[in-house]
C-alpha cells in the first residue's frame, strides 16, 4: 500500500517546514500547498499554528481554511491542529483582555495559564488516557511545549456519532489540555514535530490511523 497523503496546509504561519520533515519521517506523503483542493483530497491534513490567536484564524479564513476544515470533518476525514493549531479548533481565545472567536469545532475556550512561569517552554510530561491511539506507546514521553495559553476545560459531552473524545491533559501552573482525540480532529498542544522521536512516533500513529479512511 502506497503512503497516505497528507497535506500541511500553507496559510503563512511561521516556520512549518519541521513538521513537513517530521510527517514524512512517520511515513506520510507530504505537500505544503494552500490548494484547497489537495487539502480536501488528502488522506490527512496538518494544521499548523504558530503566533497570536486572532492572527491565526484570521489567516485560517482569510485561506478557506475554515471551509476546508467544516467540510473535511463533516466527511468523516482526518484533521491534525498542532500548537495554535489546535487552539483555533476551540470556540474562542481571549488574548491581552480580548476575545476573538475561534473556528468553534469544539466548546470552551483558550485563555492565559495561571503560572509564575511564562511562556510554557521546554520538556514536559502528559497524562493519556489507556484508550488513546494517538500516544499508543508514548503515553510516558516528554514532549516539546511552547505556549502561554492553552484550553483548561473539557465540556463536550459524548455524541453517539463518534467514540468517546480522549482528551490528554499536562500541567503548568495548572492542567491544561494537552491533546485531543475527537473522532476524525486530533490536535496536540505542544509540537511533535519538536519533540524528537517521541514526537514522530506520536506522528506516525496518527499517519497509521489515516488508512482506515
């Protein structure tokens, strides 16, 4: 069977050329392209993020991104969000005292992290639940985290469409959402795409469940 497709959507977030590299290390083909096209006939498709809230969705829609994402999910096909990425998904984020909306994929929203410490970078340790498939021999791995905000609720309630959500979660000052398996939307925190092979064992888990779509 030939490698699944995946595309990292190109929609002018930093540098993404690391987790192009780490796709294809766990096994992927991979395209950086803003097609809307390809993004919506790949197997997979990587939303990365990188940068304030507002900004990124703003450039999300300002691509299509959005409509890409509704229609890709409404197909039963997977989405990955990574970093901001995954942020975005959420109803809305409140950065400096200002509310921006989200791309409202999931309730709840993005805020500051109470911690004497910001921004959240460096090594951390995670806490998956037994079923998730995402971290399925690395649930004991550090991963690389960079971030001041984060989601710090869970309130979507099970659906009878998809599996119950996994919702992994880590702490930093307080726990915080750290990853996201929710039917066809994964989405992690932190970068896999920095977070050396853990990182792209996690990447390859997620490269491995696209052929069952």
């Amino acid at each position: 069977m030939s490698a699944p497709r995946v595309v990292v959507f190109d929609y002018g977030s930093g540098n993404v050329h690391s987790a192009v590299k780490a796709v294809e290390a766990a096994g992927a083909d991979v395209a950086l392209t803003s097609s809307k096209k390809d993004a919506l006939e790949a197997h997979g498709l990587l939303v990365p993020g990188v940068g304030a809230f507002s900004a990124v969705v703003d450039q999300l829609r300002a691509a299509g991104a959005d409509e890409v994402i509704d229609r890709r999910l409404a197909g039963g096909r997977p989405v990955l969000g990574i970093c901001v990425g995954m942020q975005v998904m959420f109803d809305s984020g409140v950065e400096r005292g200002q509310a921006a909306d989200g791309l409202g994929q999931w309730p709840g929203v993005v805020e500051r992290l109470e911690s004497p410490v910001l921004p959240h970078i460096g090594w951390n340790t995670v806490h998956a639940p037994p079923q998730s498939r995402l971290f399925a021999g690395v649930a004991d791995a550090r991963f690389y985290f960079v971030h001041s905000y984060a989601a710090r609720t869970w309130p979507l309630e099970s659906s009878d469409t998809f599996a119950a959500p996994q919702v992994t979660w880590a702490e930093h000052g307080e726990r915080f959402i750290a990853a996201v398996e929710n039917g066809p939307l994964w989405a992690t925190q932190f970068h896999p795409e920095k977070s050396g092979e853990p990182g792209v064992r996690l990447l390859s888990n997620w490269v491995e469940s696209l052929s069952a779509h």
